[in-house]
C-alpha cells in the first residue's frame, strides 16, 4: 500500500460511513513559543523559528518535579498551527473541542479573537466555521498560566489556582478535537463555551439478576439552516466488540430553522454487562440524524451502565455493598519532566497500577479530572469522585458563581461516564443553601445518572438532609443515613529509595529537616514504617465497615497514590505520600494494600506480603512484617519455621528477632480451621551482575505521532536475572532513532529531571521517551561500571496526518479481570447494635444522635457520668465511643451494665472510634463513668495539615475533668 493511500484511508476513517459528520484528531502538527510576541495571532506571522510539538504538550514540562510546585515556570506562551479543512460545504458547521487550558486561553483563527476561556479546568470549544478560507488556515492560541491570574470581566481570581495542589503546567496539556457537522447536527457538550448539552445516555428500571434495564438516549439537536427539516432519532447499542444488541428510535418531527429541541428514545435491553469494579464494560451507543430521509449526522457515546444506591450509611453498586478503598490522587496525575500531557494508555497504565492495589475509587482533589483521566478509569472500572474546583473553604459571591461554573459543565461533559458516582461539591463543607444549588445543577443536566451529590465534612443532621455523602479528611466518620468516606488519611511521605535502617543508604527512619520549625519525622519516613503505618490507619476504616452495626463507615481514601509534585513536608521538593513512586515502581505500601483491599467489603480474596527486602549482612537480626488478610500467619526460613507471629491491626504479623540467612523466605497464610490459604516469598538475590532493560509501551504499539511514550524500566539482576534490591548504580544511557529523551527520576541534582545518567533505586528505575513523528527503529543501550551492559529495540509505527489533521487514536483495551458484580453479600454481620431509648442526662441525647457535630459533656462539678437505657435487654459483647479529643485525650472509664461492672481502664487514642470490649453481661442500662482526669499528650500528630483547625477535635474549651461523647453505641454478636 503507497503513502498516499494509507493517507486517505486513514482519514476516512475519522468520517462515519453513513452520516456526513467528521472527527478529526487536532494534536498534531503545532508550533510553540514560550513569551508574547507582537501579532503572532496574523496568519501571515512566521512562527518557522518556534519548538515543533504535538498535544498534548505543557510548555513548562521540563519543570515537572525538577522544581517544587509554587516555583514552576509561569507567563504567556503561544500555540499555532496550519490546517486545512477537506471538502468543506456552506453551511457545515465547524467545531474546535479543547479539553482544557492552563490557565487561560485566547483562540484566534486566521487572526480573528474567536474564543476566550479562562477557568484552567473545564473543556471549552468554539464554532469557526465563518473564520475559515478556502485552502490554508491557521489557529493560535495565547495562553497565560500567571499563579494570580484575573478573570477578564470580573477581576476575581480563582480559587482553585493554588500552589499547593494545582501542579501549573501550562499552555495546551490536554488534547483537541476538530468536529465538521451538518447544519442539523447534535451539539457538543461544551455548556459553558457553546451553550449546549450534547448526548446523554441513561440507565434506568434495572433488573440486575436478569440483566436487564431500560436504556435511553437524548440528543440536543439543532438546526442551523434556513428552513424546516423533517428528522428522525435511531439509537444503536453496540457491546464491546462492535456487535449490535440493540435497535430502537423515535418517529420523525419538524424542527424549525434556529430552533433546539431534544431527541429521545428509549427501550428494555436484555443481557446486559454491567459496569462494576475491575470490570469496565463499556457499550457504543451510536445516535443518528435522519433529516428529510438521509441519515446525516451519527455521534457514537462510550458509555456503560450501572446501578447504585447511597442508604443506611452505605455506597451499593449493582445491589452489593462496597465499602469505598482507594486513592485522593492530584488531578494533574502528573509524571517527573512532562506533567500531565500524557497517551491515554500511560493514564491507563497509572490508574491501572492503582486498581492493581485493588483500589475501587480515586477521588480526584480540588478540581475537575482531565476527560482521558475520566474515560481511564471507565475502561479500568474505577469508580470516581468528580470535584468542581475548590482549594480549602466555602466561597460566596464570585468565587461561587465560578465554582457553580465549573461544577456545571462538568456534569455536561462528563455525565455519561459510569465511572463518576460522586459529585464533590468542595474540598471543604459547604453551606446547606450551596448545597442546594449544586443538587440543582446535578438534577438538572444529570437527573437519571445514579450519582450522589454532597461534600467533605457535612456532618451535622442539617446538612445530611441536604448532603447525599459527606466525611472528613482525617478522621473515621459513621452514619446510619447517608455515606460517610474519609477524603484523604494516611499523609505520611516516604521515598522509595529507602528500605529501612539496615540497608543502604541507611537512612534513620524519620530523619530529615524540619518543616516549619516542626517535627517532620512522619514526612522522612522509611519504607518498612510507612507500609505500616498505612495498614494501621486502614485498619480503623476497616473495623467500622459495613456489616459492623447500623452506624458504619464507608471507607476512604489514602492521599496520594503516585509520588506528586504538589505541597510537600519531606526532605525532597515534592510529595512522596505515593503508593508508588513518580515513575510508578511500587513501594511496599502498594503490595500492603493489595493484602487489605482484595475485597468489597470483606476479605474475599487472602494474600500474604513480606515487607522489605531479604538481602543483609551475615549477623543480621531484625523483625520481620507479613501483611496478610489470612487468620493466621506462619514464616519459614529456609524451610525451617521462625516464629511466633505477634498479630496487630488485624493485617501486621511481626515476626521478633529473626536472624537473618541467605535464602528463601516464606510466609504462609491460614484460615480460621488451619488451612493454607495464601503465601508469598522473598529470595536473597546473588551478586550484581548485570542490567537489564524492560520496554513498557501502550497495547496497540509506540505511534510515531510526536506525542506517544514508552517507559522503559532498567534494574540491577544477578546471574538468574533477579533484581537485586540494595543497587544503587549510576547507569548512563544512550538513544538512537526517533525518539526524544524525557528521563526518569532520582533522589540527587534536580532530581536528576532530564539526566542521560541517573541512578536506580532499590534495583531499579525507569525512564520516560516521547516518539517523535518520524516512525523508526528506536534502539536504548544502558551501561553501569563493573555490570554487563543492556540494550533494548522499540519500533515505532507510523501514523498518518495531512493538512494538520489526522484519525483518532485507537482506545487501549477494556479491563475485564475481576468479572461482573457477584451475586453474593460482600460482607458477614460481625455484630448488631442496640438502639439506645432514653438517657438520665440532660441533653444525652446528644451523644447518640447520629451527628458527630454534637456531643454530650457532664456538666462541672456533677459527676461525670452518663447511664442509657437500651431498647431492649441484651447480652452485650462491645461498646464503640467517639470521645471528644479522640486524637488528643485518653479517658479513665468503667463501664457498668445493669450495675455491674463490664470494662475499666484507659482509652486509646485514635482518629475516631475506640472499641471497649465487655465482659459478657446481659443487661439493658449502661453506665459510663469518668474515674479521674482524662490524659493528654501522646496523641496522634498532624503536623502537616495546612489548616488546623481541620485536625480539632472539640476539646476547646472542655476540661479534662469532664466525660464528653460524641457518639455512644452499644453491640451484640448476631
């Protein structure tokens, strides 16, 4: 097949056989130049001297992690382009799609200003059909990402352009689409820039055991001619592999000239694949204009459908409880020297890591997802939490009007992807009447979406009758109404360089500077310390889930999945609280969380892991962890049992004093009867020898189309080809071919952003290569001193473009692995509460409530105790309390039931709810009581929170000499 040829086909594919509506991929071919130019808007303007690039593309990538947030690179750069528009009509409609801008962008086509967008989120698009001319046209785009930015009309700046989580990597990182209509045709969903809807594709009447439901799809349809034209609707769904399973439509009706009408069309489908976790079932729903008898205008939706529910405390998918584990990931999802301008398969890749933890939900922070994001965790099924744009705090007057803006178009662009279940209102709670007006707009555009509209925080009755969820950044919230999710714990930082304090470089857990003039210990922690402490704070979400009495927990968050170049309290100048590094090499707290995470609610799944490493000096003595979701846990050595296992925090087994030998390492798991139910091992590895190179590319290949990317993965393995874990070695590389080289990441100078020679870490790193548009062979060689080298070949494939256009790129596959929705319950009753009725103290009622808002204090100088009657006689088992100070204060208490007593001693601290367990005494009064001052001091730090007043937990102003519950609950086994 000649060139040519391969052109033309390429491009008809971009043209749907049947309806004369084109979609042309717009990255490729732009010109760029970082300043402000005079007249470089003038078609005539020679940009021959500008950087040629392909979109996406920050103009500041070379900042990325070479430099901390609040110093990247800012001011005015320019993008332009030549294109060519094949076979334009009079009449046809001509439409640019920008997924994004950062922060600002000003569009001009063949010198005329055509389109401001300001926000530095949403996606916009302008019509440009009467800028254009016949043959060569040209587009340019002056963006300003300035951090104090103003909005033109206003002056106002934006909340959410902030130099704490917003990673500023300016200009055009984000793609763009050229869309050419009929002069009827379905409108874009571009609200805020077009003022129109588009296509939505609704779910509704399901049936999930028989695998039915009632699809329906509406188009906003408008006719720009200048007379009447008869049209038609036609739905068609087609499964995963293009197969038609459904047909129906609407009959024919008049739409006016100048007139908007909405087309719709609805009917029962059986045999169904429903979206579910780890199982991204995805249909093409493709609508079709027929005007005056010809089918003209066909606009295919990538959607699935799912069901959900959010009562009685908890999040139900498909009709099976899941408790929500997962990530507070920076929305830039950003990699070290090119930010967030990445192919749709490294998202995939990234966010796939992320499900490969066995996370079911990211909850994107502070501002909206880029769309790839968005239809990332579709394919992945990754359920996801959607924010409008927020930094810390309620808003009023333009700032809210800005934030319902946002929060707006959002919902329009995105609201048939099922992978968005919440719509995040702030980052902080917001007023009821806010809360309302946010509802609003999601029942307006989004009323059929099955998605819940609420807020951080939105804690108090009030605001739960507004709110459909809510909970805190920090702490463990339960509620019997409404879900309650933490939206970001566990905020520890830690390198991935740094095993522990026995292996190289030997770094002393929690060493590093102080940040602020406070202890950053947590922040400068080891890998062994920082896997631990995540399972520990797991563990309290984990121990108030679903199936644990009326009031539960439904899950959280842990902040951040990869290493980020946002605020940071650490040694580096970037945020190490990942689960795995900047590169996406997997610290030991990703393989904790796989242990914990493999089920919806309960363990379904037992996996074993051993942290750390098994290569030490002879002489070496040092506990050993297991994180393990099995009953029981043994550990081998050499075949030879060390033990026993000290269980914690359900997951931590730690094996004391094992003296260390080479070999094999072998922790088995058990369930409750003694049956091996999982294991895993750790091997020491031999001398280093040589390295070893691994290509990571998308499935379809590399695209030689100036945008595309390969990892490339470089380790340190013995003669059998293992990693051997203490490497260090510098290793310089060397390419040749069409390739350019964007680098990896290491602790040293700069990070080592863009350096040909860099370090690994652990045994290994990885490096970034970006193809260019000439398509080749592409050969990467790696040398370290005293190892035998390696060398590695990549192809790149062409891809074909003309006139600035080309076909879009194939989507990477599906993810199907975990199968659809079980049918069985996702979690066993561990224990049933019992409602309280009354309470001998005044306002009592107050500290079982269901408001964690509200709590009940003894009053000064009575006795500070509290006695509740229970609705009915009971053989008690636990008494669960959230203690005002939870975090800060433990409190002397002896419990009594019936009079006689069932528990004393002293509270643990803890970031919510305390677990008393009782002796077993049937009864139906309780009584609580202080036995002398609470304790303070020791409590669990928070340092790094920006605002304090985030971390309180009540004790302002309440005497350690008083009982203070916020809430009191009492439990039965089943």
């Amino acid at each position: 097949m000649n060139l040519r040829l391969a052109l033309l086909l390429a491009l008809a594919a971009a043209v749907p056989a049947h309806a004369a509506r084109a979609l042309y991929d717009f990255n490729p071919g732009w010109k760029l130049t970082v300043g402000d130019p005079a007249d470089a808007a003038r078609p005539a303007f020679d940009d021959s001297g500008w950087k040629a690039v392909s979109l996406p593309h920050a103009w500041n990538e070379d900042d990325a992690f070479r430099k901390d947030i609040a110093d990247l690179s800012t001011g005015i750069a320019w993008y332009r382009k030549h294109f060519r528009v094949p076979g334009l009509k009079p009449g046809q409609k001509v439409f640019l799609e920008f997924e994004g801008a950062r922060q600002a962008a000003e569009i001009f086509v063949n010198g005329r200003r055509v389109a401001l967008h300001e926000n530095g989120i949403n996606a916009f698009g302008v019509e440009i059909a009467a800028a254009l001319v016949d043959g060569d046209n040209v587009v340019a785009v002056r963006t300003d990402n300035s951090w104090d930015y103003r909005e033109q009309a206003t002056g106002q700046r934006y909340q959410w352009n902030d130099k704490n989580f917003f990673a500023n990597y300016g200009g055009l990182p984000k793609n763009v689409r050229l869309h050419v209509t009929e002069p009827v045709y379905q409108t874009l969903p571009l609200y805020g820039s077009l003022g129109t809807t588009g296509v939505y594709v609704y779910a509704r009447d399901f049936d999930i055991p028989h695998r039915k439901a009632t699809i329906t799809a509406e188009s906003q349809v408008r006719n720009d001619s200048p007379k009447a034209h008869r049209v038609a609707y036609e739905v068609e769904l087609r499964d995963k592999d293009g197969k038609r399973v459904a047909r129906f439509g609407a009959p024919a009706q008049t739409i006016a000239p100048g007139a908007t009408v909405t087309l719709k069309a609805g009917a029962p489908v059986v045999g169904l694949n429903f979206w579910s976790w780890g199982y991204g079932y995805l249909y093409d729903v493709v609508t079709t204009l027929t005007v005056d008898g010809k089918p003209l205008d066909a606009v295919t939706t990538r959607t699935g459908f799912r069901k959900t529910a959010f009562r009685n405390g908890m999040i139900e998918l498909n009709d099976r409880v899941i408790q929500v584990h997962g990530y507070a990931q920076r929305t830039t999802n950003e990699w070290p020297a090119v930010g967030s301008a990445v192919p749709a398969w490294l998202s995939d890749y990234s966010n796939g890591l992320a499900l490969a933890s066995n996370a079911n939900l990211i909850r994107w922070m502070h501002v909206t997802p880029w769309k790839q994001d968005v239809e990332s965790l579709d394919r992945l099924g990754m359920m996801e939490a959607m924010p409008a744009g927020d930094s810390e705090g309620d808003v009023k007057d333009r700032r809210w009007e800005q934030r319902l803006d946002v929060m707006r178009d959002a919902i329009v662009y995105n609201r048939n992807n099922p992978s968005i279940v919440f719509y995040e209102s702030g980052n902080k709670g917001v007023s009821a009447d806010h809360m309302r007006a946010m509802k609003a707009l999601r029942d307006e555009f989004d009323p059929y979406g099955g998605r819940a509209a609420g807020s951080r925080e939105m804690l108090s009755q009030a605001l739960q009758h507004v709110a459909e969820y809510g909970g805190e950044m920090l702490y463990i919230n339960k509620s019997a109404g409404m879900p309650m999710w933490a939206m970001e714990y566990a905020r520890d930082e830690a390198l991935r360089k740094y095993w522990d304090e026995l292996s190289p470089p030997y770094h002393r857990d929690g060493d590093g500077p102080p940040h602020k003039g406070q202890d950053a210990s947590v922040y400068n922690r080891n890998q062994d310390s920082f896997a631990i402490e995540d399972v520990q704070r797991w563990y309290d979400y984990w121990r108030e889930r679903p199936g644990t009495g009326t009031r539960v927990s439904s899950g959280g968050v842990n902040i951040v999945f990869s290493d980020s170049n946002t605020h940071h309290r650490g040694a580096e100048n970037y945020r190490r609280s990942g689960e795995v590094d900047a590169m996406r090499i997997a610290k030991d707290a990703f393989y904790a969380h796989q242990v914990m995470w493999d089920g919806w609610v309960d363990v379904e799944h037992p996996r074993a892991h051993i942290a750390g490493h098994w290569n030490y000096p002879a002489g070496t003595v040092k506990p050993v962890t297991v994180v393990s979701s099995a009953d029981h846990v043994k550990l081998f050595l050499n075949g030879k049992e060390v033990g026993p296992a000290v269980q914690s925090a359900r997951f931590l087994f730690t094996f004391d004093k094992v003296a260390w030998a080479a070999g094999e390492l072998k922790a088995v798991g058990y369930d409750a009867q003694g049956k091996p139910v999982c294991e895993t091992t750790l091997a020491t590895a031999g001398a280093p020898v040589a390295l070893k190179l691994t290509p990571i590319v998308s499935p379809q290949g590399l695209r030689a189309d100036g945008a595309d990317m390969a990892l490339v993965q470089v380790e340190v393995v013995d003669a059998a080809g293992r990693r051997h874990p203490l490497a260090l070695d510098m290793v310089d590389f060397d390419v040749q071919g069409p390739a350019e080289w964007r680098g990896g990441i290491a602790q040293g100078p700069d990070n080592y952003i863009l350096a040909r020679a860099l370090p690994v870490e652990g045994g290994v790193n990885r490096v970034l290569l970006r193809a260019t548009p000439q398509a080749g062979r592409i050969v990467v060689r790696a040398r370290a001193q005293g190892l035998a080298p390696a060398e590695v070949a990549l192809e790149s494939k062409p891809v074909t473009s003309k006139d600035g256009l080309a076909a879009l790129p194939p989507m990477p596959p599906v993810h199907l692995d975990r199968g659809p929705t079980p049918a069985t319950p996702s979690f066993t009753v561990s224990r049933v509460a019992v409602p309280v009725t009354a309470s001998d103290a005044p306002d009592g009622i107050k500290s079982y409530d269901d408001d964690e808002t509200t709590a009940w204090t003894s009053q000064a100088g009575a006795t500070p105790a509290i006695t509740y009657t229970l609705a009915r006689p009971a053989r008690l088992a636990q008494v669960v309390l959230k203690l005002t100070g939870w975090r800060e204060r433990s409190y002397p208490l002896k419990v009594y039931v019936d009079g006689r007593e069932a528990w004393s001693g002293l509270t643990p601290k803890s970031l919510g709810y305390v677990t008393l367990p009782l002796q077993p005494v049937q009864g139906r009064t309780v009584r609580i009581e202080l036995a002398g001052r609470a304790e303070e001091g020791g409590g669990i730090k928070l340092t790094e929170v920006a605002h304090q007043a985030n971390t309180a937990t009540g004790t302002k102003g309440v005497s350690t000499a008083v009982l203070s519950i916020v809430e009191a609950e009492f439990y039965e086994r089943p």
